[in-house]
C-alpha cells in the first residue's frame, strides 16, 4: 500500500465538506418556501322587495384550502302567478394552494323587485424566500338586456406585507373599480391589466372584493370576472468562492494530512 493513501483519504473528506459548505452557501432553496396560513372565500346572493333591506339571502363560504367551486342563489317574487320577481345568482371557483386563482359569475333577472350580489377572497402566505409575483385580472363586461344606468358593480384588489406589529404596508396601489353597462359613462364596461414585481420574505395578505350594487328595479344584468396571483420562486444566484477561500480550504486539508502523515511515521 502506498504511504500516501493514510492521509488521502481524509483529505478527500476535507474536500468533501468543502464543497458541501460552498454549495449551502450558494442556495437557500432548502429553506425557500410558501406557506398558506389563512384562506377566506365567500360569496352572496340577495333579492329583495325593497333596495335597501335584504329578504332572502344565501351565502356560501370556505376557510380550508380546498378547491372552492360554489353557487350562491336568492329569489323572491309576489303571489300572484307572473307577478315582479328578482333572482340573484353568484358563483366563484377558486384555488389558493401556492397563489390565487379565481373566477365567477354575477347574473341578475330583476322585474320589479332588487338584487344584489358579492365574491371576495382573501388568502394569507408567509414566504420564506424572495418570490415574483404575478397578478393579472380581467373584471366584466357588464351585460345587460335593457341597458342599465349607474355604476353597476365595484371592485377592489389588494397585496399587503404585514408587519409583526399588526400594520401592514401595500405592495402596489390598491385598485378600485367601478364598472357600468356598455355606452353608460358613469364607469368603464370592464377593467383589465396585469402587474409584476418582486416581493421578499415575509407575511402577505391578498385580497379580491367584487360587488353587484342594486341599481335598477327592472332590468336584468351581469358580469363574469377572473383573478389570478401566481407566486413563483426567485432563483439564487451562486456565490462562486474566491481564490482566496478555495487556498484557505485546501490548505486546512493539507495541513491535517500532514499532522496525520508524521504521528504514523512516530508510531513506526
């Protein structure tokens, strides 16, 4: 056997843990993560005789982190067969395992009475790592046999980084829409766009909020929407080791070789 193999072998550990160490120190990707700690979906449909008090009210929620895919309906109607009536009836199917994707349907058929309706969605991560972020929304068009008059529906998108102080600070401006029927002024027919940007380790509450406003008694009218916040991770750049580090390494290897090299020629 060679006298040299004694003090190879740990030197090529030494350079084993070397390694090791520079690789953990070029990635965080072992700690890099996306935790959902919270997740709030609801929905509501309401019909009434009068604009401002609800009669029937349903509403449908979730709070696990399931797909949510729901309908809620209301109805109310005089006695008389072919008398005034209004239905309400809002949907929403969403998903919030690693970002938010959400989408539904708003559809009212209102003669002579009130309806009103609400989707909102609010999901709660922490981040372990730095993470793009991508939000794209595409609200309405607002639709409508007759044509009705007035903003029709509104809108409000928010991201915010919570502090462990209970504030919170917004990762882009919060947008609030309004949005009305085709050739109606008062609001644009629909509200689209899409924003990016970069957010670090932290916790972030995302939440959608749309609104269906009673604004006619005898006109039938709708919207669809669809939200999408997709979280992707930021990839680490390598920290390549200087020369300097890699000398340093090599040379605590030589060094233990050669201590272990002359106990075993003292021992012969």
């Amino acid at each position: 056997m060679s006298p040299l193999l004694p003090f190879r072998l740990p030197f090529r550990s030494l350079l084993t843990i070397a390694v090791s160490v520079v690789a953990a120190m070029s990635t965080d990707s072992a700690r890099a993560g996306i935790v959902l700690e919270r997740a709030v979906r609801r929905i509501d449909a309401e019909a009434s005789h009068r604009v401002t008090d609800p009669e029937i009210v349903d509403t449908k929620t979730a709070t696990d982190d399931s797909r949510f895919n729901e309908e809620a309906f209301a109805r109310v109607s005089d006695e008389e067969p072919g008398s005034e009536f209004a239905t309400s009836r809002v949907t929403q199917v969403s998903d919030v395992l690693g970002g938010v994707s959400a989408s539904g349907t708003f559809d009212f058929q209102v003669s002579g009475q009130f309806a009103r309706g609400r989707s909102m969605l609010v999901a709660v991560y922490n981040l372990t790592s730095r993470y793009h972020y991508n939000l794209d929304y595409l609200l309405g068009p607002v639709t409508s046999d007759l044509g009705v008059h007035g903003i029709a529906f509104k809108a409000n998108i928010k991201l915010t980084a919570l502090n462990g102080r209970g504030g919170e600070s917004p990762v882009f401006e919060p947008i609030n829409l309004d949005l009305a029927d085709e050739g109606d002024d008062a609001a644009p027919n629909q509200a689209a766009d899409t924003l990016t940007g970069s957010i670090g380790p932290g916790r972030y509450r995302f939440t959608f909020d749309m609104e269906a406003l009673s604004i006619d008694f005898n006109h039938s009218y709708g919207a669809d929407y669809r939200v999408d916040l997709g979280l992707q991770q930021v990839t680490p750049t390598p920290v390549p080791l200087p020369p300097a580090g890699w000398a340093g390494l090599f040379g605590l290897a030589g060094v233990a070789a050669l201590g272990l090299f002359r106990r075993r020629r003292a021992v012969a």
